[in-house]
C-alpha cells in the first residue's frame, strides 16, 4: 500500500467516526471529500480570527430565504452554535450547521486563510574577518524552516553564482562555506541538528546513504525561478565520512544550452582560429588539460555545440554527465561500478560516430583506444590531468611511451585557468620594481605584435577597489588559454627523434613555434587591466 492509499484509508476512518458523532450530537453529517477544493468561499460572513478560535467556516451566504449555512467541527463549542443560531432567528433570518471531519476543516481553512509566504534575507559573503555577516547568515539559515531550509540554501548559491557548496561537520556545529569565482568563503555556522535534514534531503535526492563508511557520488537536479524566469541547475554531490559525520561538496552546474558557446568564451581571434581549423577536421585528437575547477568541461561542451550538426553523429563517455544536449548521445561511465572509458569507447566506436568525447583519459588502455580511434576517422575530444599542455605532452608519453601513432593523431592541446576578472572600480598604478622586472622576464622573446603595443619600458598594473557594493573588487571570472598546435617540431618528441622528452624541453620548442604560456597569457591580460598579478599567481 503507497502513501496515498494509506492517506485515502486514515482519511475514509475519520469521516466514518464523524457521521457517527453527528449522530450523537444531533447534527447534519456532511462529507465534504467531492467539493472541498472547488467549492466558492464565502469571504466576509466570519472574521478569520474565529473561524480559527471556534471551528467554524461559512458555507454558504443566506439566499432568496436569507438561509445561511456553516460548517462546524466536534471542537466547536455548542454555546457558539446556539447564540449564532438564535442571532440568525431574532433577524428573521435562518442559520443550519453542519459536523464535518478535522480534516476537511484544515482543507478549508487553508483556502480561507493560506499560509504566509516567508522571505528570508539573501545570503551574503562576508569578507576577510567578518564575524557579523557570518553570525547573521547563520542567523536566517536556522530560522528557515526545516522543509525549506536546503532548498533556500541551493537557490542562494545559484544566486550568488557558486560552483560548490562546502557542508561540513565540526564538534559542535555544521559549517557553510561556497566557493565563489574560484575562492572559498566561509558563509554560515548552523545547529548540528540541521545536519539531518542536510543529509536526509542528499539520501533521498542524490541517492547516498547516511550510513555509508564509503565516499559516495550522487547526482540531483533542480529548477530554479527567478525574476519569471526558470533554469536548470545540475548538481552533482560528492560525500565522504569524517570523524563527526558525512561531510558533503556540492558542485552546481547551471545548465543553459545557449551558454555553451565558443563565441562567450573571450577567446582571441588567433584563438578561436586554431581551434576551428582543429575540429573542422573529420580526424584528430583534442586534449583539454587542467586542474578541477578550470572550466575544461565547459570548453569541450562549447566545442561539441559548435560541431552540433544535423550531419553529424556525437557520441559522449562521461562520469557523471554534466550537461544534457538536444542532439548528442550521451553515455554514463560508472568508473566506480567497475565501468571504464577505454571499455565504453570500444563500444561506441561500432555506432560509427563521427565526433566522441571521452570524458577524461586516465590510465594507458584509454589513451591507446583514444588513439587509435583518432587516426580511423573519428575526432576525439578529451580531458587529461596536467599542469600544462607541454606538460601533458611528458605525461602522456610516460602513460603510452613513445608512439609513433599518437604522434600523427594529437592534433591540439589546450590548458585552461580561471582567472577573477577585476570589477569596473579598479584603480591603475605603477608596477614596482620587482613587479616589472618579472613582466619583462616572463614576456621576454614574445613577438611584438602578441603584446598589441604595450609599454614594458614604463609598465602599468590594476589593483582591485572595494567599495559597498562590491567587497572584493572582482566580478566573475575569465579564461586564461594556452594552445599548442602539434607541429612537426613537437611530433619529433613524441616519435623518439629527441631524446629529452622533459616539459622543459617540449615547452621551449612551442614557445619558438609561436605558443604564449599560460603565465605569459595571464601577465597580459594584467598589463590590460583584466586581472591582477596576484590572481594570475594563485591560479598558475
């Protein structure tokens, strides 16, 4: 038996025992189940103040007679009856009651008087030793109702515009923290009894056990309304036990189709140019490489759109799959199931796709499959775990060993960073002299027209302004993008020809060939008031 069923029975028990009471107290039984949702109100016969204090809801406004009606419940007291039934008599008029259950009055009275919509104040990061603002969000998260409470907690990162939500359990109590435009911030310390209602909503929406003594991945979705406007955010959860409890880290996807666009990645002419000469190719390998959290997904999401044509079949393995397409056939991985991308891609490669996207090349088996796939008529898209793309060059050689066949398939490699981009308030000052001697070593050999004209004899960088409306002088975050175009100079290394297959050595030879590192791509956007130093130091 489902809820339902056991709600329709307790329902049908207590209707049963209401006609029975009616019977003893000499009243007219009425069984309100078929009307109760539709049926008018009648608004200004009874103040709401005593529909609530007596148990009693008009039914029915007097006609043609001045016949009144109402609904009373066995709570009603039988003095308010009568003296409502004798006012009614003495104005020449009539009054009838009726017994009806407990709950068909609670239906009602939530149509008379509906609860009240509560609006809590929007969550705030605090800044840099802000105990007030953290005590204050604290506040309104432990006074959000306990239905509500996770729910309010998702939409205000959103709204924030967080990529993670950090739920972790200390001693005594729960800590909030969400990672904004790639910094973490601390954002609330809540009761240690909300961590239940935290947990249960995760077990039952994102299908992780309380219990487990296991890391656990699970996966949820959410609409969100704003400003008459709905999106949908993807979530994935991760969850791990520690010494107190299941701490969990949720990552938010807001999934809109249109974002994922090349065009919105403020990317350069010689950029996007490289890359469209790359994947308008019916063959080839494309690594995408970086750490978590550098927006590779988004870059090979922004490249399959591209490639999304009626024309074309686009095959992807991802583990778990992040955004839905229209048009592309996506394929869950299951890697902790025992699944793996190599297996999967085997298996995929007999549909006869033209485009696949592997979603992270991990050991030797899916590099060589990868490979082998790239050279028999399919482009192959994928993400690698490396610092740099010189450095993944050196990594996948020590994955693979020197391959001839990689040597003709790696088509491009592209390393990523998110970098904060600084807020309209900046302020420009002098570099010091330290700051300007590391430009001028970092750019040195760059060709001139890669600095589009600017001054390294009289160098200017940007600091961040904070002002009321904006406590940290950034707003939002850009790209930062090396792209290595595989010339014949970098096949010879990948071949055997040379001997010193180092990152050093790979990086010297791109860097000759044309290529801007990621910390000279970051050194001048600051010298163009993108970003700052600092931020490019932190992410590089």
């Amino acid at each position: 038996m489902d809820e339902s069923e056991i709600q329709q029975k307790r329902r049908e028990n207590e209707e049963r025992a209401t006609a029975e009471r009616a019977r003893i107290l000499g009243l007219p039984y009425l069984d309100t189940r078929d009307f109760e949702n539709e049926i008018g109100l009648v608004p200004g016969l009874l103040e709401i103040e005593q529909m609530h204090r007596d148990f009693i809801i008009p039914l029915q406004r007097g006609g043609g007679e001045e016949h009144f009606q109402f609904m009373v419940t066995s709570q009603t007291p039988r003095s308010v009856i009568e003296q409502m039934r004798q006012k009614y008599t003495d104005e020449g008029e009539r009054a009838d009651f009726f017994l009806i259950s407990n709950s068909a009055y609670k239906v009602f009275m939530l149509r008379y008087d509906p609860p009240k919509e509560i609006h809590y104040d929007d969550i705030k990061i605090a800044g840099e030793g802000d105990s007030e603002t953290i005590a204050s969000v604290s506040r309104t998260l432990n006074m959000v109702s306990t239905e509500r409470v996770f729910d309010f907690l998702i939409e205000q990162a959103d709204k924030l515009g967080a990529s993670d939500i950090h739920i972790e359990n200390m001693r005594r109590e729960i800590r909030i923290r969400m990672r904004v435009d790639g910094i973490l911030h601390p954002v609330a310390n809540i009761d240690r009894d909300r961590y239940r209602i935290f947990m249960g909503e995760l077990s039952s929406r994102a299908n992780v056990s309380m219990a487990s003594s296991k890391p656990q991945s699970g996966h949820m979705q959410k609409d969100i309304t704003r400003d008459g406007a709905t999106h949908l955010l993807n979530i994935r959860v991760e969850t791990i036990p520690t010494m107190y409890g299941q701490d969990a880290v949720l990552r938010l996807f807001n999934f809109d189709e249109t974002l994922l666009n090349l065009d919105l990645l403020g990317l350069s002419e010689e950029e996007r140019a490289e890359i469209n000469e790359v994947i308008s190719h019916p063959r080839g390998l494309v690594l995408m490489v970086g750490p978590t959290g550098s927006g590779k997904s988004t870059t090979l999401y922004s490249i399959l759109n591209a490639l999304n044509t009626s024309d074309r079949k686009i095959i992807t393995l991802e583990d778990p799959i992040e955004y839905g397409i229209t048009g592309i056939s996506q394929i869950p991985i299951h890697t902790g199931d025992g699944g793996s991308f190599a297996e999967g891609l085997r298996s995929v490669l007999r549909l006869d796709p033209d485009v696949v996207m592997v979603g992270e090349i991990r050991d030797g088996d899916t590099a060589k499959t990868a490979i082998q796939a790239s050279i028999t008529g399919h482009l192959v898209l994928s993400s690698f775990h490396a610092n740099s793309t010189s450095a993944a060059f050196s990594r996948m050689i020590d994955l693979i060993g020197v391959n001839p066949i990689f040597s003709s398939s790696i088509r491009l490699v592209v390393a990523q960073r998110l970098v904060r981009k600084l807020s309209s308030s900046k302020r420009e000052r002098a570099a010091t002299e330290a700051e300007a001697k590391y430009v001028r070593e970092v750019l040195e050999g760059v060709a001139a027209e890669k600095l589009e004209g600017m001054n390294l004899d009289e160098i200017k960088l940007w600091d961040p302004v904070v002002t009321e409306g904006d406590q940290f002088g950034y707003s939002g975050r850009t790209v930062i993008m090396e792209q290595l175009v595989v010339s014949e100079d970098i096949q010879a290394f990948i071949r055997g020809d040379v001997t010193d297959v180092s990152t050093d050595a790979i990086e010297k030879v791109a860097k000759k060939n044309g290529m801007l590192t990621l910390e000279q791509k970051g050194v001048i956007m600051a010298l163009k008031g993108e970003t700052t130093l600092e931020e490019v130091a932190r992410v590089i």
